[in-house]
C-alpha cells in the first residue's frame, strides 16, 4: 500500500493540533497550533500513535497554554 500524499488531521479538545503526513518510516507530525510544538516534525509509527502523543501532551499543558 502506498502512503503518497496521505495526510490526516489531528484534533484535540476542539483545537487542530497538526496534520499528521505519511513518509518513509512513518507519519511526520506538522503542528497548526503552536501549544503542540514539541511534537512539530516528529515520526510517529502510526496515526493512532501521534494522536495520543498529541492527547497526552495537551493533558500537560498549563491551563494558559490551553486557551
């Protein structure tokens, strides 16, 4: 199965964290929302990895960064 061009969405309490895009050797995180930006441009295995990568860090983040 090719990933070319694969891209999927990941949202977080309402809020567009990033898009998450198919390469070689996983899925490449790009954030939309700066409060996500430690995992801008990380490599996920998968999309359900870099989904909860993106719940788990949102449920660390100071109640400011969450607004």
């Amino acid at each position: 199965m090719s990933h070319a061009n694969t891209a999927y969405a990941i949202e977080v309490q309402g809020r567009s964290a990033g898009i998450v895009v198919a390469e070689r050797g996983g899925f490449t995180f790009f954030v939309s929302d700066w409060a996500f930006r430690d995992l801008d441009r990380r490599t996920f295995r998968n999309v359900g990895q870099a989904q909860r990568a993106a719940h788990q860090h949102y449920s660390r983040l100071p109640d400011t960064r969450r607004r």
